[in-house]
C-alpha cells in the first residue's frame, strides 16, 4: 500500500505591519522549516526562523510573530497557527507550555508562597543584620535620639528616690561598654506598661520604677540592664527597624542619611518584640558580662521568676508588658539558670 501524498500544512490568515502605514496588510502565511512566506495583494515577503519570534499563546488574544526588520504579523486564528508550527516540529517552550497546565500553575503558585515565606524567615533576617552591622554609629546615634524623643514623650517621670536611681546608674556605668557609643540609663514611672526594660539604638536603655521594685537587688537590675546592652551591642533593634523599612535601609547603608529609617521608627517602637534567636543572644551576652565584672547571675533569674509569676497570677497587667516584648521567658530562665553553675 502506497502512501497518500503528505497533508499540506493548513492556511494561516494574518494581519502584517510594516511599521510605515496604520493600516495592517491581510497576508497567508506559508510555514515551512526554513521560515516563514507572507503572500498578500502586491506583497511577498520571506523571513528565516533565526529572526523570527513567536509570543505565547493568551487565551483569545491575537498572536504575535514578530521579525529581525522590526516587521510583525497577528494571528487570530490560535488552532491554524499551531497546527502549521506542528507540521514542521516547532514546540512553545516549557514556560509557556506549563502555563496551561493547572497542574503546573498551582505548583507554581505552592512555590511561591514558599518561597515568599522563606524570605520572611531566613533572607530578610540576614539581609537586616548585614546591613545593621554596617551602618556608621553616628548613624545610629542620630536614630537613637530621634527614638529617645518619641519614648521620653511617653512616659512620666521617675518617682523613685534619687539616692536609689544614683546607686543603680552606678552599677550601669561599672558595666557599660566603652566601644564609642554614648551609654545612658534613664528612669520613668511605668505607667500602663507596668515593670519593664528596653534599649534604644545609641545605647540609651529605660528602666521602670515598677521594675525596680520588683527586683530583689541591684544585681537582679544588673542582669536586665546587661541585657538591654546586649540587644544594643548586636544591633537588634537595628535589625527590627531595617526589616520593616528595607528600601529606607538601603539608601541609609549607601548615604548615610537616616531619613529612610525615621519613617519606621514609631510603629517599630510600638510594636516592638524580640526574636527568640535575639533573646538568647542578648541573655548569652548578660551572663558572660556580669561574669567579667563579677556579678553574681542567680539574682537576674530570680527577677525573670518574680516577672513570671506575676504575669501567671494576674496581679499586674502591666508587667505582662515586658514578656511580651521579651518572649519565652521560662526558657530563658532555666538558660540562665544552667550559666549560673
């Protein structure tokens, strides 16, 4: 049996721009495996695949050939069009075939979101304290006081006595770094927020008349203020404002000018809460402090516990408020607990 003559490839009717007239040319398409002929009323034109782009297939939109000159074609007629590529072994690529495989698309989009996730999790972490790590301290200093403004104006002023706040800026300057940075313990009545301790970026580092007198000692006091150090000395709260102001974080990295930061700086400030992985820095950098200017560590534990119970039994809403910005507290504790041995 012989074999039929080869089916011709079917007809495709186009519109072609020259790129010289509004008016688009209709023209028949002849595909073959060298390129393509366009054959229309006092036109014939050839063009080799090698110039030749074919756009992708977008539901009922025309699609589009378009040529080495600048010249293209539109085609309406998606069926004829692919059945000619076809004929002479001419496939989309991948992308475009898995486009219209829902299949693919929804593992697109699972991958996505994956993706997007990970870069919440571990790049834009990384990418913070990169960048924290580089900005100048005149930088930082210049956030610091800005925050020092917004935080002064929320709180009244301290009520504890002065010979009280004397001894414990004492005990602050005895364990304050001296790495270029201008450390300063500032003391305010709680408030609303009950017992509390936090650190602005600079090195200025609030302690509350409710926390004072909570604590068993000036060495309790010792371990909160080392720590709060400690978030300043790894650039913490640096890191918190970068992740929140990325596009800010950059041009300050790269001009030195902390506009782009201010912006974030409030709500930051108002929402501030510390990693577990920061905590544990923070707390690792405490212990090994007060351990080099001989300070006992229990104490530091023994204010967390009284933190703790307090929060546990409702007796102060306001001292749930430093568990909040310092989470996991009970791990904490048995940490501390272990170092003191």
């Amino acid at each position: 049996m012989t074999p039929g003559p080869a089916k011709p490839p079917p007809r495709v009717i186009a519109h072609y721009h020259d790129g010289l007239l509004a008016r688009a040319h209709p023209v028949e398409l002849h595909i073959n495996p060298e390129g393509i002929e366009l054959r229309g009323e006092a036109l014939q034109r050839e063009y080799a695949w090698s110039g030749t782009r074919v756009s992708e297939r977008l539901q009922r939109a025309p699609r589009l050939l378009r040529f080495a000159d600048g010249t293209f074609c539109e085609v309406a007629d998606h069926e004829a069009l692919d059945a000619a590529l076809a004929s002479i072994g001419h496939r989309d690529s991948w992308v475009a075939r898995s486009q219209r495989r829902w299949s693919y698309v929804f593992g697109a989009a699972v991958l996505l979101v994956i993706a997007i996730w990970a870069g919440y999790r571990w790049a834009l972490p990384a990418a913070a304290d990169f960048a924290a790590r580089r900005i100048p301290l005149g930088v930082e200093a210049g956030i610091g006081a800005r925050a020092l403004q917004i935080v002064k104006a929320q709180f009244e002023p301290s009520r504890l006595a002065p010979e009280r706040r004397d001894r414990i800026r004492q005990v602050f300057d005895s364990i304050a770094p001296r790495d270029g940075r201008t450390f300063a313990l500032i003391f305010r009545s709680g408030g609303a927020i009950g017992a509390n301790a936090f650190a602005l970026p600079g090195g200025n580092v609030f302690l509350t008349d409710q926390l004072v007198e909570l604590a068993p000692d000036d060495d309790a006091l010792a371990g909160v203020m080392a720590h709060e150090i400690g978030h300043v000395e790894n650039r913490h709260l640096m890191r918190q404002i970068i992740s929140g102001t990325v596009i800010g974080a950059v041009s300050t990295l790269i001009a030195g000018d902390a506009s782009g930061l201010m912006a974030g700086l409030p709500a930051t400030l108002a929402n501030l809460s510390y990693s577990r992985d920061m905590e544990r820095q923070a707390d690792r950098y405490a212990v090994d402090l007060l351990k080099r200017r001989g300070i006992p560590v229990g104490p530091f534990a023994t204010l967390l516990e009284r933190l703790q119970a307090s929060h546990e039994a409702g007796q102060s809403p306001g001292w749930a408020s430093y568990l909040a910005t310092h989470p996991d507290t009970a791990e904490r504790i048995v940490e501390i607990r272990a170092a003191e041995r």
